[in-house]
C-alpha cells in the first residue's frame, strides 16, 4: 500500500534547499522591545535557536523601547524626542539603561533554556555580548542636545566573527560605550544595519506587527525594491503628519533596511512578531510569508545551461508521468540545454520552455512548457512565452507554433490561433504522433 506524502513530508522536502543555502552564513536579526513583549516571543527565541543549529551564524540585536518608557514614566520621568529620536539627559540614562540590561538577561535566559518537551530540548547554546560596539556622541543639532544619545562609531567584526566561529550568538543591545568610558543610547536600527554591513550578512531580518507590507488591496507583498519602499515612505509622510505614530518600529526597520541592502546585503527579511513559526515559514519555504527588500529580484528567467539539467527533470518529470509532456531522458536533455529558457527562484527552477528554430521556414516550436505547481497562479507562463518571442525574433524566426494537448485555451489567450499539421514545417510534419492527437497554434511575430 502506497504511503501518501503529508503536508509534513512536503514541507521538509521544500525546506532542504533553504538549509542548504542558509547554513555556515550570518544572519543579522533585529528584535523591537513590541516584539519581546509579545507574547509569541517565546516561539521567536526557539526558532532563532533552531536557526543556529541548522548552522546559521545569528547575531542577534534586540531593542528596548517600550521597555524604557515604562521605567520612564515609572519614574515620572519625561523624555522628549528630536527627529524621532529619544533625548536622553542625565536623569533618563539609569533607567535607560536599566531597562536594556533586563532585556540582556531576559533574551539570554530564554536561549540558556533546554526543557523537555520543548523545541529548546536538549538546547546547550552559548550566548556572547560585550563591548562589540563603541559609541559616540550625536552632539547637538539645531541647538537641541542629544546628551547621551549616540551612534556607532565602530564594531569589533574580528571579535564577532571570533564568537560565530566559536559556535555561539552574538548579543548586542541599544547600549554602548565611547573610547572615554561614557554610556550612549543608540537606535537599536542603526546598530543591527551597520553590524550586517560590516560583517557582510547574508540577511538582515526584522520584525513587525503585521506581516511585512501590504498592497493597497490588503495583500502581503512578498518582494520590494528600494525605490518601492522609498516612494511609499515618502507617500506615507505626505498624507500624515506623524506617518511613524502607530507604524514606527516598521518604518525604522525599512529605512535601516534600504540602508543595508544598497551597502551590499542580498536581503532584508520584515516578519510578524505575532504569527508564530512566521521566521522559519519566511526563511525556509519557497513563497516565504514576509515582505523582502532586494536588489535583485529573488526570481530571473536565463537561458539554461548544463548545470540546470537536473533541476529541469525534476521539474517536467510529473508532467511526463502525466502524459502533459513528451518524454525526454536525461541524455536528451543535455543535448537540447542550450534551446532551453527557465525561471529560477532562490537557486530553485520553477519554470521551462524549449525553443527549437526551424531556420529555413522561419519557424520555431515553443515545447517542453512546465511551471511549478505552487507557482502556477502568476504570470510566469507569459514571462516565458516573452523570452520565447524575443529570443526567436533575434534568431529570425517569424512564427513560433505549439503542440499542446491541454493548455490550448491559455495559448489562445495570448494570441495563438489553432491550425492543422499542414502548416508545420515538413521534417515536423514527419514526426507528428497522431495518436496523441495534439493541438497545434500558431503565434505569428
């Protein structure tokens, strides 16, 4: 008896080559006092320490805002704000840094866990801090005293990389000192982006309330560019006074996150602190769950070459097994590499497409069409079918046909107009199965 595959099985399997991708690289996490108060923080902190065993490098920025306006106001002690930034004077800094040293031994204590019966079982994670960051003063602006709000003037990368060689996660809070001994109070934003630039991180990863960003109609939007989340910050600031009131942590995140990935950072990952396993769905699924900040898109159609043999069979062997596909073995696809075009994601091939030129009738055939099952909702297919054309058009080719036995309407759809064998090229003609009895259309360019 056959054992069906369940929904476990199918996400391991998916799972693998994000853990292959993922493991012996540095991820610079960023955690928000909301989030460690939340109260799936404790699911936050097993995922991280699932991360690191994986063989994720991990160092981990948290910060402490509501944190120290609770102590604050504890203590009827008002703190105002320039430029967005917390003005810390004399009498705020004990609290200030009160606050974050709970926070320390809070985040250090959850990872220190190793209870039966928890994904921490059997958990013996060494967890690092110290002086990794040496502050320096903001001085005035605009005749406002920052007093001991700070920046970062420099990071000890040999010391951290030091640490994440030795196996452990790196600890660092909005608390810093200066070369003369002083304590400065940084954005935690600031402190998690330089730290991922320095250290050349494979990832910066925030979280937020919600997950990631939405589209106008609600809709989670899985991929944005820097320019994207430039224009919509700077809409945002136009039709609201205070546009980081309610968004705040969100809004630094982004603007640390556009930062980072113009210095270098591949990616910046923006999660729910709410939605529990939301980090591990993100980092290890294919469509993910968040938003990603990127350069580059994470999703390119090329032109295949013999490294991609694999990946292909992989992806048109159920098709075949079907009877969607004609079947082609190994052998046949290294061979034919060369006229194939795929949509790669994540080091993942999710769609193909053939382009045999037939050069004396100026003909093409566009075979071998496949895209992923999980994927079939966008628009891929017509990413493919515009590489086809223009592809063919550079070669000469002034029609491209197709033989398809069920994709006929969505061909139809983008131009294709269904014809008989007598209008395909002879040595074609030769070898068209009547008994599979294909559709042929045609698309002329």
């Amino acid at each position: 008896m056959k054992i069906r595959s369940t929904a476990l099985v199918k996400g391991f399997r998916q799972s693998v080559p994000y853990v292959n991708a993922h493991r012996g690289k540095i991820m610079v996490i960023m955690i928000g006092g909301e989030a460690i108060a939340d109260k799936n923080f404790a699911n936050i902190i097993s995922d991280i320490a699932l991360l690191h065993s994986l063989g994720v490098k991990i160092v981990l920025v948290y910060g402490a805002r509501p944190q120290m306006n609770q102590l604050l106001d504890a203590h009827n002690c008002n703190t105002p704000y320039h430029k967005g930034i917390r003005i810390t004077d004399e009498l705020a800094l004990p609290y200030v840094v009160q606050a974050a040293g709970q926070l320390q031994l809070a985040i250090t204590g959850r990872l220190s866990l190793s209870l039966n019966n928890t994904p921490m079982a059997g958990n013996q994670l060494s967890v690092i801090s110290g002086n990794f960051v040496i502050a320096q003063p903001l001085g005035v602006d605009d005749g406002i005293d920052y007093c001991h709000s700070g920046k970062v003037r420099r990071i000890n990368i040999e010391g951290i990389n030091q640490a994440l060689n030795q196996n452990s996660i790196v600890l660092l809070g909005p608390i810093a000192s200066s070369v003369t001994g002083e304590c400065f109070n940084l954005l935690s934003e600031e402190v998690a982006t330089e730290v991922a630039i320095r250290l050349k991180a494979e990832k910066l990863i925030g979280f937020c309330s919600e997950q990631g960003i939405f589209d106008e109609e609600g809709n989670s939007i899985a991929e944005l560019f820097p320019a994207d989340v430039e224009a919509m910050l700077q809409r945002v600031e136009q039709e609201t006074e205070e546009p980081e009131h309610t968004n705040r942590g969100r809004f630094r995140f982004l603007r640390a996150a556009i930062a980072a990935c113009r210095a270098g950072i591949p990616r910046s990952h923006l999660v729910s602190y709410k939605e529990d396993g939301a980090l591990i769905q993100e980092l290890f699924s294919i469509d993910g769950i968040g938003t990603q900040l990127v350069m580059a898109s994470s999703e390119q159609v090329r032109e295949a070459h013999i490294d991609d043999i694999g990946g292909i069979f992989d992806l048109i062997q159920p098709l075949e097994e079907k009877g969607i596909l004609v079947r082609r073995s190994r052998e046949q696809l290294e061979q034919e590499i060369h006229q194939f075009t795929i949509i790669e994601k994540d080091g993942l091939i999710i769609g193909c497409a053939a382009l045999y030129p037939y050069p004396e009738e100026r003909m093409g055939e566009m075979a071998c069409v496949a895209i992923h099952s999980e994927y079939r909702d966008g628009n891929r297919g017509l990413m493919l079918l515009k590489h086809i054309k223009n592809q063919a058009k550079s070669m000469g080719i002034q029609q491209i046909f197709v033989l398809t036995t069920h994709s006929v309407h969505w061909f139809r759809e983008q131009g294709f107009v269904e014809t008989g064998v007598e209008s395909l090229p002879i040595t074609k003609q030769n070898l068209y199965n009547y008994q599979r009895r294909s559709k042929i259309l045609c698309l002329s360019l």
